[in-house]
C-alpha cells in the first residue's frame, strides 16, 4: 500500500498522506484538520488517565509531513485546539518555534476557543470562519457553507472525523478514517488520533480514501 496517493481536483493536484496530512502542491501549502490538541490533558484533568504520549506522536506525525513537503504554509480547517488552554498548549507553542519560516493559518473550528492574543503570540494567522484562496475555499464545517460558496469554490472541510468501513471476505469488517470527495467539497481526517469517527458512505459520483497503517488506498 503506498503512503500517499496524487487527487487531482480543478486542475489542483493534492496529495494525500498516511499522517493524514493533504499537500497541495501548486500553494505549496499543508492542510490539515482537528488536531484537537490538549484534549489529553482534558480527560487527565477530569481523572481519565489518558497518557500524554498520544499528543507528542500526533506532534511527531506533523512533523514528518512538514519534513517530508517543506511546505511554505500550514493550513489548519480547524478544531486546533480542543479546549482552554493547558499544558499541551505550552508545547504545541514550543514546537512552533521549530519552524519559523512556515506560515500557520488556522480557520477557526467550534473547539478553537482559547484568546485571539494566544494565537497572536504564536504567530499563527487566524481566519475566523473561511479562507479563501484561487478558487477553493477552506471552513470548518461543511454545513456552514452557502450554496453560493460551493457554487464558486470547492471547499475543503474538517469537523466530522469521516470514516469508511471497508470489508474482507468473511463477515469481518473494520472502520478507518478516511479523505472524502464530494463533486463540491471535501472533509478530511481528523489529524489527532485520540478522535472518533463518522461514518460515510461514498457514492458513484464521490471518492473516499482510506488511511490504514499510515498508508492510503482508495475504497
């Protein structure tokens, strides 16, 4: 299974990677989406206790992808951060200044709910509900689109963790996170692991991708 796969969409190339990352190759840019860092550190504030490794792997996954595209600016479709701020926050910030000559904008998913001087201090650009850029737009959720929008722009969307279930040959079954194409939009994997899922179910006309083992196939 190969580790990433070329989507082509209106003449834009995208590829798409195991890390659940998406790079687009003619902006040079890295998308990706929830991340939902500090939601650990919630649940062990609440008594789950939920080991903060899984934030720091999620961290060392962006920055293979980041490695591995040298991408001229990150794209974040929301859901950033999880909750109010913690101490997952404090390394998410010390990991930023590892990478100074990437730009970071984040369009505001319903999570994003720490203090614009936050983000500011962090150097990260904030949008506050779309971003628009040379025909595609990027929002959060799907659903606060306009038919106008989708009309004018493919949108790029996060928010609901979509995922397939892809079946073998007896009755067993396992579900997977997975990128979803519509004719219109698309809603990518949630980047942090420690997320659930929605499930989808393509149709003719639609396309989805799974990621099983850090690699993509299609479905």
């Amino acid at each position: 299974m190969a580790s990433f796969i070329k989507h082509t969409v209106r003449n834009n190339d995208f590829i798409l990677h195991g890390n659940r990352t998406v790079f687009w190759e003619q902006e040079k840019a890295l998308i990706v989406s929830d991340l939902h860092i500090g939601k650990t550190g919630h649940f062990r504030k609440s008594g789950i206790p939920v080991p903060p490794s899984v934030t720091r792997e999620d961290m060392q996954r962006l920055v293979d992808s980041i490695q591995f595209f040298k991408p001229a600016r990150l794209i974040i479709v929301g859901d950033l951060f999880h909750s109010l701020e913690n101490k997952e926050h404090d390394w998410f910030l010390k990991w930023r200044n590892d990478f100074p000559g990437v730009e970071f904008i984040l369009v505001k998913g319903n999570h994003d709910i720490i203090a614009d001087t936050w983000y500011t201090n962090a150097n990260i650009t904030v949008a506050e509900k779309s971003l628009r850029q040379n025909g595609f737009l990027f929002v959060h959720h799907i659903e606060d689109v306009t038919e106008k929008d989708l009309e004018e722009n493919y949108c790029f969307s996060g928010h609901i963790h979509p995922a397939v279930v892809i079946r073998g040959l007896g009755k067993q079954s396992l579900r997977f996170p997975c990128f979803y194409f519509t004719e219109q939009y698309a809603v990518l994997p949630a980047f942090g692991k420690f997320t659930g899922t929605y499930m989808v179910e393509p149709s003719k006309k639609e396309k989805a991708f799974a990621v099983v083992n850090n690699s993509v196939i299609p479905v």
